[in-house]
C-alpha cells in the first residue's frame, strides 16, 4: 500500500514538473535590418540617418516572459561601428498578443558608413526562463537614403479620411529595389500604435470605418519604403526591407454628429431665446 501511494506521489510530482520541461523556447516572427531616415519632427526623437534592427517573438508563457528577458543582436560584418552584442531593447509603443516587439533604432550613422553595416545580423532571443532562441535576418546590402515623404494631406477630417502624401524621388537610385508605401496611426496622448496598413504601392490609404474615434487626436505616419524582392528574405520572417523614409502629420477628427446636432439645437435655442426677449 505504502508502495502504492509513493509511486503515485512520484508521478504526480512528475506531472507537475512535467510542463515546466517541456515548455518550448520564444518563437521569433519577424526580424528586421533596415537603415531609417527620419524628420526633426519625429514624434520619438529619433532624428536623421540610423541602423534599424528589429525583432518580433511570442512565447508560450506570455509577454512577460519575453518582457523580463533579453535581446541582443550581433552583425556580421567585422567593421561594425558599435559595440557588440547590440542589446535591443523592448519596444513598449507596438504592443504584441502573447509576445513583444524589441526595437534598437537609435544607432546614428552616416552615408559614408554604409559599407560597415552591410551584411546580416543575428538576433539572440532570452525569455524569463532563460530558453533562447536565434534567428539571422537578410542580407542588409542595397542602401541608399530615401527622401522623406512631403505634402502630407487628408481629404476631410472625418473618421474615414483619404490619406496621401508625396515621393520626392519615387524611383530607388539602387538597382534591384522596389518602392513601397506604408501608413501607421498612432494613438496622439500614450504615443501608441494603435494601426499600421498593408504595404501598399502608392502613398494613399484610405482610413477604414471603426478604426478612429470622433473628436480624437492621431498622428499619421507616411512611410517609404525600399525592398529587396532577390533576398533569399521576405516577409513575414526575415523582412527584406532595406531602407525607409518617415514623416508624420497631425489629425484631428470632427466630433460625432449626434454631440454637433445637440450643439446646433442648443445654439438655436439660444437665438429663438434671444429673439423672443428682443421683442419683448
């Protein structure tokens, strides 16, 4: 009987300790290596030319789990001008279902350091439990500094507003490269992502229903874009961007008809108010 109940005891512990070591290590979903030109008016104050790398992972505990560990990133290329392992750190404004978004974007570079930061870069994933994870991005090798989108405009300030902006230069002065477009909302208080598009393949979007509020405050971010279609990469693991341009736009939107029609009620009252004391 004794015997019985021990080796129940000992499955049950088993059993226990079981999903603890069978939990499977982060899983990356997207790495990113792209240079990135911004304007003084970038509402992160990351300003001018920098080294972009980037990645996305979930894990099977959670975002925590991804939260308390740690990224580190390390370049191939031996002229690197930074000091390696590159850590990258947690990207709070791109929250992450059961997962988080790690971003280092603030590696300021010049033109002529282009042929430094050419090559691949090798993310290295720790979670909370210290199970790792690596994942290599695609060859970083067709750069060039693409103009910042100008002529941001909307249509209208409703809630469904077209969005369009300018290419000064629409042509990738890099053979092998295509120009895409990109837009991304942000929440204009918390600084949050609250929407980022489809690639698209001209510098238009038009706003869907549902996504603003009314009498809300936003900004828009207009994106350019150059991809490399020849790398072994591509979306969504090992992004092929190369190089990108953004400038951002405040946006206001009307309020909601319902609060406008109760004002014009009540300022009409006001005048039929105003009018029947005149007369008197």
């Amino acid at each position: 009987m004794r015997r019985t109940i021990a080796v129940s005891a000992a499955l049950a512990s088993l059993l226990l300790i079981l999903p603890i070591l069978t939990h499977a290590a982060p899983v990356v979903t997207q790495d990113l290596a792209y240079v990135d030109n911004r304007s003084l008016s970038d509402i992160f104050g990351h300003t001018g030319l920098n080294l972009n790398i980037d990645v996305k992972a979930t894990d099977a505990l959670g975002s925590d789990a991804l939260k308390f560990g740690s990224v580190t990133a390390t370049a191939s290329n031996g002229s690197f001008p930074f000091s390696e392992p590159v850590n990258v750190p947690l990207n709070a404004v791109y929250p992450l279902a059961n997962g988080a978004h790690f971003t280092r974007n603030n590696l300021s570079i010049t033109a002529g350091q282009f042929p430094d930061i050419t090559g691949t870069y090798t993310f290295e994933v720790t979670n909370s439990s210290l199970e790792k994870v690596f994942s290599t991005s695609h060859t970083l090798d067709k750069l060039e500094v693409i103009p910042l989108p100008t002529n941001l405009d909307f249509s209208d300030q409703s809630t469904t507003p077209l969005f369009t902006f300018i290419d000064p230069d629409p042509t990738p002065n890099v053979a092998g490269l295509n120009r895409k477009y990109q837009v991304e909302i942000f929440d204009f208080d918390t600084k949050m992502n609250i929407f980022s598009s489809i690639i698209l393949t001209s510098p238009s979007f038009s706003v869907p229903a549902g996504l603003l509020a009314f009498g809300t405050d936003y900004y828009f971010r207009a994106v350019s874009w150059d991809f490399d279609p020849a790398d072994f990469g591509g979306a969504p693991l090992h992004s092929n961007g190369e190089n990108r341009a953004i400038e951002y736009a405040t946006f206001h939107t009307v309020p909601e008809p319902s609060t406008m029609l109760l004002l014009g009620s009540g300022l009409a009252g006001l005048v039929g108010y105003g009018r029947r004391r005149f007369k008197k």
